[in-house]
C-alpha cells in the first residue's frame, strides 16, 4: 500500500478525521487498483502513455508492497501560496513530499481530500516512471479523476501545473493541484 507518513499540525478534531478517513479511502482504491494487472497497466498507459511493462512492474510492486513512502507535511494558506496541495521529488529535507493547504483541510469533505491526494500521487507516480520528463498537461488530475471513475477535465490536458513554491525559505519546485475541487 502506499505509505503517506503525516507531519504533525494543528489541524481542529474534524479536520483530522477528514483527514484520515480520506487517507483511509485513499489505501483502499488503491490497493484494489494496483491488485488488478490489467486496470493498473490501463490506467499508466491512459494518464502516462507508459506500455506494459515499461518501469511499471517495480511501480506496481512497490506500490503493493512497501508503498511510496512519501511524506505529507501540512502548511498554511500563505506558504504554500494560496493552492490546495502540491507534489514534490526534492523537498528542502531531500525526500519526496505531498503539501496540503490547512486552511482548505479544515473545509474539504473526505471524498475531497482523497481527490486531492490522488492527484499529487499521481504526480509522484508520473515522476517515478518518467524522472523528470514529465507527462504533458496535469497528469494529476487526470490520474485521480480516471481512478475515481470521473470524466477528467478537458483544461487538465493543457494545464501547466508547475510552480516554485517557498518552504523554510528554500524555493520548491511543484506540480500543483489547481483549485477545482474547493469545498462549497
């Protein structure tokens, strides 16, 4: 299963819980994503233009497994400028990373937050199999809406989702997710 290590905040009781309970739904669609050979070289082929057998079986082994390992670290609305999450390979500390924003995590409704958390999974996953050649458009969120079962956005095909974002005072090259799933 994906492993998604939280960094300690200051999030309120029911933001936790959101918080949880879309990480909880988030193990589970991918478990049976990844369990299925067939869905999950479907699927990177769709959002990755990746062929059978292309760097995916090591993906699909690790994901089963041991996980990603990626750290998910909290930051407020300012420092992470406003955006709901954003992905990145080299966090100030070296390591992979996923930020979400604290102030959209106190709105966001489960099913929003695994969204979410599937699109910078979905950036991650892309980095893993193309290093830094990265998928045209927001590969993201046309990972998680697939994943879901959505129809992706058409604007996500075309959507530059980069962005340099200022973590401890260290410049952060992300893939972002844009805000279309803010909480109503």
């Amino acid at each position: 299963m994906p492993q998604l290590l939280l960094t300690p905040t200051s999030l309120s009781a029911s933001a936790n819980t959101a918080l949880i309970e879309a990480l909880w739904l988030l193990e589970q669609r991918l478990a049976t994503w990844s369990s299925n050979q067939d869905a999950f070289n479907d699927l990177l082929q769709q959002v990755f233009g990746l062929l059978p057998g292309d760097n995916s079986s090591a993906l699909q082994t690790t994901i089963s497994s041991s996980g990603l390992g990626i750290n998910l670290q909290i930051l407020d609305a300012t420092s992470i400028d406003g955006l709901i999450a954003a992905y990145t390979s080299a966090a100030p500390e070296g390591d992979e990373r996923i930020y979400l924003n604290a102030a959209w995590l106190e709105l966001a409704a489960p099913e929003q937050i695994e969204a979410v958390l599937l699109e910078e999974l979905g950036h991650a996953i892309d980095w893993h199999l193309n290093g830094s050649t990265d998928t045209a458009g927001d590969e993201g969120a046309i990972f998680s809406a697939l994943l879901r079962g959505e129809t992706p956005d058409p604007a996500a095909d075309r959507e530059n989702d980069h962005r340099i974002l200022n973590v401890d005072g260290v410049a952060v090259a992300v893939e972002a997710s844009i805000d279309t799933t803010r909480p109503t």
